[in-house]
C-alpha cells in the first residue's frame, strides 16, 4: 500500500506514515511496523515534520497494543519511543500504557505505571 502511494504521487508525509503504521499495527503486522518506525526515525526531515506530535502516535500505538491485549508489545513500544527515540510521554501516553496492562489483567502492572507518571515532572 506504502509503496503504492508512492508510485501514485500522493503524500508520503508523517501524518500519512503514522496512520500506515497503525493499520498495520492494528493487524498485528509487527515487524513491519518496527521497521517503519526506525525508517521514520532515521529520516529526520520526515520524523521532525513541523506539527506532527510524536506522543499522539505513541498513545495510538501502545492503545492497539492494548486492545489486542499485549501488554509486551506496549512495553516494547514505550521502550522504542521513549528511550530509543526520546519522546517524552504526558499523561495521557502514561494511562494508555496503563489502560493496556489493566486491559491484560494486570492491575499492579498498571497501578506502576501511574505512579512512574506521578513520580516525574511536569506531566
């Protein structure tokens, strides 16, 4: 489909990316959407596109996650965002990270992540 709308001439710009990305995300289409992700990354024109807030398509991400109730995928995905790529999450990134774990039945899990959230600053 990417390369299709390549080959058509239509905007290959972040925005359009990040909802490629969830489509495939939301069919479990992981490894393409890892090496996506680090596509988009390694292209700073595209991943510093002006208006484009990266902690939005964390949220997205890891709410997918969620709803497909796998919570490692959550982990692995604040880890590439937050760590690797240096988004700082705000709360609503932070309750949907818990939001995946309570959805996996994991409720200490999720009570952690709010206290990680109350315990930084600024959020």
């Amino acid at each position: 489909l990417w390369a299709w709308a390549e080959r058509e001439g239509h905007d290959r710009d972040t925005f359009s990316g990040s909802l490629f990305v969830c489509t495939l995300a939301a069919h479990s289409k992981h490894d393409q959407v890892d090496q996506f992700l680090q596509e988009m990354h390694s292209s700073q024109q595209r991943w510093n596109q002006e208006g484009f807030d990266h902690r939005i398509f964390l949220g997205q991400l890891i709410n997918i996650s969620g709803v497909q109730q796998d919570w490692q995928r959550a982990d692995f995905l604040w880890e590439l965002f937050v760590q690797d790529f240096g988004v700082e999450p705000h709360t609503i990134q932070y309750t949907a990270w818990a939001k995946a774990h309570m959805l996996c039945g994991r409720a200490n899990a999720a009570a952690e992540k709010i206290c990680g959230m109350l315990n930084t600053t600024d959020r």
